[in-house]
C-alpha cells in the first residue's frame, strides 16, 4: 500500500486524474450505454391501506392541482412510449438551430405545420408534424445515462428509500385488467423499468427482438395441446391438495399466474406479436429496422388491447460522430414513428392511443472535439402525438444556441402530469410504500393544457 | 472471556427468580424450550391454536432449503425417514451446518442483500467480494467481526482482471491474464493481498450518503436515509442533521489508484481512509460537501471528530455489545429468513411507529446472540431446534388465520431464484448433462442461467409476502422453458433415465420421482392416482421439431453465444442458454408411457408444494 502523503506532488497529480476516473465511475459514460444493466431491479410491492385512503382523500380535497384536471374528458386508453435509449440529440431532430455555431451540419426543413421546421433527415415525420406536439423546453437536473433513465420512466429520481413503479407499471395497474388475455406492459427491444412497490404483477413483459414470439410462450418439443391439457390436469391434481392441506392464500394466487399465463398462451391475440401476418408493403413502410418492426409489432399489440407499449431505439449516446450516428438513427426513426402515427389515424385508433418520444436527456448544443455531442439535461426536447394531445404546435423554446430554455420550461413532473391527464389518470392518486409514505404519479406536476387537445 | 459467563449465570439465575413475570426480564443462555414456553403462552392469550408438529420429510426439506439453499438428494430423505434416532433432527442441523454449501448460500444471501443485482464501474470486482463472503461463512466469523471488517474494510479490492471475472465469473485463464497485463500497465510488482471486502465500499465510491443508508438500514435496522432528504417524520426521530453527521463517518474514505490510465476491466485501487475529506468526482462534490461540513456522529450522539479513522471508530460503536439495535437487527433478519416474518415487519424498519411483537423474546435472542459471541451458526442451531420452526404449514383448524404474525403455522415462503435454480438442476439431476455439454465452459453456463434466473424471479426479502407475487414470464419459463422441459426427459445420466431404468414397478418409480422432487414419500392413494395416470396414455404426443437454424451446429457454436464479458450483465437476452442440449438424437423413442411419467415429473416441477419452502 501507498503510505499517504499530503503534501506529495505525485499525488496530487494522480489525484486530478482519479477524480476524473472516478467521475466516470459515477455514471458520466464509462462506455456504451448498458440498455439491460438497470433492468433488473424490481423490487416491492404493497397497496395502499384503509389507512393511507383517508389521507390520500383528504389530500386530495386540499390540492390544489384539482383545478387543473377539469379539462376535456380523456381520451387516450393506451400508451405507446418510443424510447430514444442513449438520450438524443435535440438539435439534430426537433430543435434545429441551422446556421449557428452548435446547430451542426444538418438543415432545417418545414413541416405541415407553419413556423415548425424540424430536422431535414426527419421529412415523413415533418408530413404528421399535424399530429404532433414537439416540446422544446424539457428541462432536467439528470445528466447520469442510469439516474436519468429511472426519472424518465418513473418521473421521479433515485431515492434509497423507495423503488418507483414505471409510467408502464401505473398504467397497467390502472388502465389494465387481470382478465386481459395479454399482459397489460409490454416492453420491445429493450427492458424498460419495473413495477417497483406496486408489486412485480404490474412488471413489463420483455420481448426482446421483435422478430420472434415472447420466450417460452409457445409448447415444448413433442408437446401437443392435447399433452399441455395432460400436464394441466396432473398438475391441477397436485395443485388442489396442496392448497386444500395449507389452505394458503399464496397458493391461490400461484394458481391466478399460471391461469394467466396459460390465457396467454393459447389466446388467439397472441398473434399480435407476430409481424409476420402483416403485407409486406405496410412492414416495408416502417422501414427495414428493428425499431420499424418493433412500432409494428406495438400498433399490433394495441389493436389487440395491451394497454402500454414501450419500442425502445438504442444508440443516441453519441459522444463521437454525433452527425453520421444519428442520420443513421433518424433512417430508423422516421418511417417507423410516422408510420405508426398514419396507421392508428387510418385505423381511427390515434385519438385513442397516446404516442411518446423521449429519451433520458438532450445533448450538448456545443460539438466536441469527437465530432459528439455529450450529456444535456438543462434544455432538450420531447414530442407527443395521438391520444388527446393537441398537435400541429411546438411548445416551448430555447435560445438561439439551444443552451437554455427561454419560454414555457416543462420539469419532468409536469410532462408526467401531462401523460397522466391524457391517460384519464390522476397524477395526484397516491399509493402507500413500503415505508409507509404515499407516493403519486408525480410530485408536485401540473398538467400543461395547452398539449392537451 | 470468562466475566462473560460469570454474568450470563448471574443473569440466569435472576431469570429463574423473576419467572413469574415470564417475559420480563432478558435471558441469556436461551433454550429452544425456553423461546417455545414463551411464544406458547403468547398464543395462549391470544387464544391462538398451533398447527401440528411438521413430519420428518418436511423437517428435512425445509432446513435443507434454509441452510444449504437447495432440496435434499433423494438418498437422504430415505436414510432421514428411516433413522429411528430420537435426536436426528438436531443431528440434522448440525450436519448441514457443516456441509460445504452451507457458505455458498449464504454467500448468495448476503451477495444479493448487500450487492443488489446491479453492479457497475470499473471498481468492483464482485468474485473477490463473494469470495471474501465464503471464507467469512466458511469460518463461521463472529457476526461482529464479520460487520466491523466490512464497515472498515481497507486495502486493494482485486487482482485485476476482466469484467467477466468481477461479474462472478471465475475464469482462472482470463484472471491471469487480466492481472498480467494489469501490472505490466502500471509497471508495479505490488502484489499486496486482495481485501475483497472493499468492494462493497466501493460500490459506493462518491456517494457516501448512500453507503451510511445502507450500513444503518441493514446492520441496524435503522431507517435513518429517510432523513436524507427531509426530517424524518413517522416518529420525527431523525433529522436531517442526523443523517449528515452519520454520513461524515464515511467521508474520509477514498479509492486511491494502483492501476493508472486506461485499464481494460478491472481497476485495482486501494481504500483507504485519510484525515481530510474525500469529495468524489466534480458531479458529486458539491453535494458530498454537505458531509464534509458536518461532525462525524453516530446515531446515539457518540462524536468521533477525535477518532484518527472514522470507519473503524463507527464500526466498533456499531458491533459493541451496548449498542440496542445490532444483535436484534441480525436476529430479527435471521428469524425473519427461517420463519418467513420477523418480529419487526419489514425486516430492517425499527421504529416506535413500527413495534416488534414479543418484544422481549426479540431481546432474549438478541442477547443470547451476544452472549454467544454472535455466533451465526448458534443462532440458527437455536431457531431450527424451536418446536415453532417445526410446525406444519398446514393450519391446525379450519378457521382462516391470515395474520399468523405469532408463527403459529410455517408460512410458506417462494424459493429465491438461486434456490430454485439449484432445486431444479438437483431435481432433474442434470449437471452432469450440462458438465458434458458444456466443459470448460460449465461455469459461464450456469453463471448464464443465474442470470436469467435472478432477473425473472427477483423478489424483495425484505418484507413479508402476503401474497403469492409472480410474473407471467416467471410461469411461461416454468410450464415451457428448456431447463424444465429438457430436464423431464430421459436424456441419459438425468433423473428419469435413471428411475425408469432401475428395476421395480410403476409404484417404485412414482415414488423415486416424489422423493426427487417433493423430498417426501407419496401417499397409497396418490402412487394409485399416478399408476392409473402412467399406464392410462395410448398415443404419443409428437411436434415437428420448430428447429432454430443449424440444428446440428457444432457445441461450440452454441456456447461461444453464451454472454460474455460486459454483455454479462445483460439479463435474458440473447439465446437461452440451454436452448439446444438435449436435442432429438440423444433420446429414446417416445412412448405413451415415457411421456406420462415425463408429464407427471413435469407436473411435480410446478407445482406449488416444489415451489414454495413449506
């Protein structure tokens, strides 16, 4: 071991540099973004009690954010979150700054909306730009890939104390049903976050290349639906005597998993998974992408009834050669977002199901010496679309360089109060935790009305 | 030593002058009839029935999965059912105690606890930490030394290597040369012992706030982090200045390098604590800065600004036989992990708000515990000889009783991913099958089906399950998944080949499958139900084989998919690791019969009496 020495010039020198190491250490970007390193966490459960509803009631009298939730009856009845993993660079897709010093290479390009021009690698989207609602003000304290991930999902930040549900988790525990033949949250491509205290049954169900069914839905080798139905009543046998000797609650609630996941399994929806049916030219329109297969496979699942969808589209984390990386990722993006935008307007299921596009951040107006730009929470963008949302309007505005928001700043809490609010969901209604603070949607957001249509 | 026991007699003997005030009073030197008598006169008052003494195959089957973490092997439920000794139970848990896999379980306890699943960074090396968990559980350290050595650890936290290693992969080639090139980077001969327990400090590099929140939450059952962000306020107990000063017991503690520059993999530094504060990287400093500002105090106002190494001052202020909450918070855990509750719910929350019940039993066992000299293995000794541990799971009457906070019947409790894991491989019998398949490649094989396991059936411990919480993917991997579907078949070497090539009838068989899976002999009427069951199948279920390309691609090929290295981390994804052994080739011809008894072994595999610890 070193024998420590204050006043050491050597150490003073390896000090700067460790405290750069360790920096990284505390998240900055040690690498490529590790998509499935903050999965796994999916901890608790407990609802709320007698107790807890007394308060939350009370509560609830006393907010003031009851005057903000009389609006326009809700409309959206399911949610479809893009996921721009990495958090993408807002100046090189909503908030194009052309002609300045950290507005890049790419130009700005109109959209069917007046005084809207977005990113020239984004020309379809610019076609539906009527359907959206681009927020320009996004502002954020995060700028950690992990911590940022788990504020977007859950709109809330790490706390030791408690593990927050994921906006999938509350939807599904509000919006889904245990009769559903599918699961209520799906996730694509990627993991998503959990449930955290409401419990793993509001979990999402992780598919994890959207060319392929879930694992393990379909039988086992040599096993027939005939075979299935001999295991089933063999187990059923062992089943009833084990609980007719315990007579334990859990041994119930085994039994209604199992009864769900076997819905599943032979539900004719579960085809909703399979983008294979679809006509080549409609998977061609998505584009010949993961993700574009992914947004197929989600309008799919909607049809059918899963109330949360999460397409997750890795790969914005770009520290180098941001220009030639996200041209790329906007080659995705573009067909695929704006195709399932025109599909659910066809199918008359837009005004019904609420799109998101977000990330964990924005990125550094300023372009690094890498050609990159590097993590921006202080002022990056968002978009809605579908789902009551009033679109054809960017809300919000930074200055000229995208360093700041000048105009309307939306905190993540208010963009969750906004999401709730367009779900029919009370951003204000609380569950207990674990250690027995009741926690909401959001604290302290308000919906902002002028997105809501 | 001896003033010890010259007090706990002196103790014992007043306890015997105050046994009318039953609970009163603490007693050291507890015996398991002691904590009986006194839990027995709670049900009394509460007029609570007990279910009935639990049956030898239960007995055994319970403490195997609570000790060792895995289901006994069918040999020793026979041997067990056929000892006629008066005292085999207690031999029992001696022996188990004793066994090998008796440290690697708790190793996976105290891994997942203090741990979690997520790790990152380049600083943690997460086999030295799990190997410097086995020796601690290998030696049965004292409970105090055990905390005061983790709470203090100093010293180098890995011999370098590649992420592979640090994720829980030995990989003896690839750790070579991972410290190879790691000297040879820095040019050092330092070959300094590594102290893997540093890596749960450094867990926490830059965020002391979280590193005191988790010392006190689980070491003391104190939730003080509560108080991080605001005053506490269920019992307005803790301030914010509270938390800050607990805090400062951790500020001066830094990594300090060994490797320099760019290291691939692991980089070994040294922690160490110095006589400044140690803010972190520019993204944390301002907010550690509150930390530094403020005196190092412990939770009873006990100042160490004078102390030269606070860790080691708070460390030995938190394994000190005065402090009230330390003994109790191991023991209310341990209860907790052998009885499925503890005496305070949720098993690291003391507060006022949230009492104990029985109270003074808590106590009684916490200062046998001391007494003990914190001996982990005593007190599991004494859990597991209780007749409350042994009770049925089964209730005693008909009338529900949902609480059951007082214990009076086993609860049942859901198998923790590793336990469940290892009770299938034991059931099927296949490590052998993966042995072959896998070669050298079996850890990263099994560390591969760990991982898919932790992810899909992670549960919290920490609290009470009242009900049966599970996941859809959870089930689809039980009815459908290959270890279970593969491990049903007669591949040769695996359960089923062996039971149906031994001699003896349908009766013999259904009863070698009971005893693999359930640990228990089955009753007359269900060998009769199976019998009928085996013998009732007239036509042979058969699917095209949906083969996945290249069914015959070579072994290697399919492992060389399994994850490695960073992807390591990646939980479910990518191929399932055993997508391919035992594929159409190495099985027998399908019969009605075979796939009968592969339906009943199946149906054994999910049901809830293998699935549950009970």
């Amino acid at each position: 071991m070193t024998p420590y020495d204050p006043q050491s010039k050597e150490l003073k020198e390896l000090e700067e540099m460790e405290e750069q190491q360790i920096e990284q250490e505390l998240g900055r970007c040690p690498g490529p973004v590790d998509l499935w390193s903050s999965a796994i966490d999916r901890r608790g459960l407990f609802k709320v009690g007698m107790g807890g509803l007394l308060s939350l009631l009370l509560a609830q009298w006393l907010d003031p954010r009851m005057a903000y939730a009389q609006g326009p009856a809700p409309k959206a009845k399911a949610c479809i979150l893009l996921w721009m993993n990495g958090g993408p660079s807002q100046l090189d897709t909503w908030d194009p700054k052309p002609g300045t010093d950290t507005g890049g290479s790419f130009k700005a390009i109109p959209t069917r909306v007046k005084e809207v021009s977005i990113c020239e690698h984004l020309p379809m989207l610019a076609d539906q730009a009527d359907h959206l609602a681009i927020i320009r003000s996004m502002t954020s304290r995060e700028g950690n890939h992990q911590r940022a991930q788990y504020l977007m999902h859950t709109g809330y930040a790490p706390n030791p104390t408690v593990t927050h549900p994921s906006l999938g988790a509350w939807v599904s525990e509000e919006l889904g049903s245990p009769q559903a033949e599918l699961p209520d949250f799906v996730s694509i491509s990627g993991p998503s976050f959990g449930a955290g205290f409401l419990g793993v049954q509001y979990g999402p169900l992780v598919v994890q290349n959207p060319n392929q069914l879930p694992q393990n839905v379909a039988f086992a080798p040599n096993v027939t639906p005939g075979r299935f139905e001999m295991r089933r009543s063999a187990l059923d046998m062992l089943e009833s005597d084990f609980a007719a000797q315990t007579r334990d609650n859990k041994v119930k609630g085994r039994e209604a998993v199992y009864g769900r996941a076997i819905r599943m399994m032979r539900s004719p929806k579960l085809k909703a998974f399979d983008i294979s049916e679809e006509p080549d030219a409609v998977k061609a329109a998505y584009g010949d992408s993961n993700f574009g297969r992914g947004c197929l496979m989600a309008r799919r699942l909607v049809e059918a009834g899963v109330k949360f969808v999460e397409v997750v589209l890795d790969g914005w984390d770009t520290h180098q050669d941001n220009f030639n990386r996200t041209t790329k990722l906007m080659g995705a993006l573009d067909p695929a977002m704006s195709t399932l935008i025109k599909e659910l307007a066809d199918r008359h299921l837009l005004d019904s199901t609420l799109i998101l596009w977000m990330g964990e951040f924005g990125r550094t107006p300023k372009i690094n010496p890498n050609e990159g730009r590097d993590h921006y929470p202080q002022a990056w963008s968002a978009a809605l679309a579908g789902g009551g949302v009033r679109g054809g309007q960017a809300y919000g505005q930074t200055d000229a360089e995208g360093m700041k928001v000048v105009d309307k700043p939306v905190v993540v809490p208010d963009l969750f109060a906004t999401i709730a609010t367009l779900l029919g969901l009370d951003p204000s209604k609380s569950f207990m935790t674990p250690v027995g603070r009741p926690i909401a949607i959001t604290e302290k957001g308000k919906p902002i009305r002028e997105l809501i249509g | 030593m001896k003033w010890r026991y010259v007090g706990v007699w002196l103790l014992a003997a007043t306890a015997l002058l105050g046994m009318s005030r039953a609970q009163a009073q603490t007693r050291p030197a507890l015996s398991p009839a002691w904590i009986d008598h006194l839990i027995r006169l709670e049900w009394h008052k509460q007029n609570i029935q007990p279910a009935p003494p639990v049956d030898d195959a239960r007995f055994l089957r319970r403490a195997y999965l609570d000790i060792l973490g895995t289901i006994p092997p069918p040999d020793v439920v026979t041997a067990f059912l056929a000892d006629k000794s008066p005292n085999k139970r207690a031999k029992l848990i001696d022996t188990l105690l004793d066994d090998p896999r008796y440290a690697n379980h708790w190793t996976d306890y105290w891994d997942n606890t203090l741990m979690g699943q997520k790790i990152g960074g380049q600083l943690v090396d997460r086999s030295a930490f799990r190997e410097w968990l086995r020796q601690q559980f290998l030696q049965n350290t004292p409970w105090n030394k055990f905390v005061y050595n983790l709470i203090s650890a100093s010293g180098q936290n890995s011999t370098g290597g590649t992420y592979a290693k640090a994720r829980g992969l030995m990989m003896p080639a690839e750790t070579m040369q991972g410290a190879m090139q790691a000297q040879a980077g820095t040019g050092t001969t330092d070959s300094a012992p590594v102290n893997g327990a540093v890596n749960w400090t450094l867990k926490y590099a830059g965020n002391p706030q979280d590193l005191s929140g988790t010392v006190s939450k689980i070491f003391l059952g104190v939730q003080i982090q509560c108080a991080q962000c605001h005053d506490e306020k269920m019992d307005k107990k803790w301030k914010q200045e509270d938390f800050r000063r607990f805090t400062a017991c951790f500020i001066n503690t830094r990594p300090l390098q060994i490797d320099r520059g760019k290291v691939m993999g692991i980089r070994r530094v040294d922690v160490i604590d110095i006589q400044r504060p140690f803010l972190g990287g520019r993204k944390v400093a301002a907010n550690n800065q509150q930390y530094a500002a403020s005196p190092p105090v412990a939770l009873d106002g006990t100042d160490f600004s004078d102390s030269p190494n606070r860790r080691q001052a708070l460390a030995a202020w938190m394994t000190a036989p005065q402090n009230p909450w330390f003994a109790q918070a191991i023991v209310n855990r341990m209860w907790n992990h052998f009885l499925g509750r503890g005496f305070v719910e949720r098993i690291d929350d003391f507060r006022a708000s949230n009492p104990p019940v029985m109270p003074n039993l808590l106590k009684a066992l916490a200062d046998d515990f001391t007494a003990s000299g914190y001996d982990l293995k005593h007190l599991i000794r004494l859990i597991c000889a209780t007749q409350v541990y042994q009770l049925s799971a089964a209730p005693a009457h008909n009338a529900e009783d949902p609480g059951n906070t007082l214990w009076e019947r086993y609860r049942l409790k859901a198998l923790s991913p590793e336990e469940l894991l290892d009770s299938l491989v034991d059931a099927t019998n296949l490590e052998p099958v993966l042995e072959r398949v896998a070669g050298d490649r079996l850890e990263r094989l099994k560390f591969a089906m760990r991982q898919q396991f932790t992810f899909l059936f992670d549960v919290d411990e920490e609290f009470e399950q009242k009900e049966f919480s599970g996941t859809i993917p959870q089930v689809l991997m039980l009815l459908n998944g290959n270890l279970v579907n593969r491990g049903v078949t007669p591949i040769p070497g695996t359960a089923l080949s062996d039971i149906l090539a031994a001699p003896g009838g349908d009766a013999g068989k259904i009863e070698a499958l009971y005893l693999r899976t359930l640990s228990r002999k089955p009753t007359p009427a269900e060998i009769h139900r199976w019998v009928a069951f085996v013998n009732g199948r007239t036509e042979v279920a058969v699917t095209q084989e949906s083969s996945p390309p290249a069914p015959t691609a070579p072994r290697r090929m399919l492992l060389a998919r399994l994850p490695q290295g960073k992807k390591a981390n990646r939980p479910n994804n990518g191929p399932d690791p055993l997508a391919r052994f035992g594929r159409p080739g190495t099985l027998p011809e399908p019969t009605p019969r075979l796939q009968a008894y592969e339906d009943l072994f199946w149906a054994l595999l999910n049901s809830s009496e293998f699935t549950f610890n009970h």
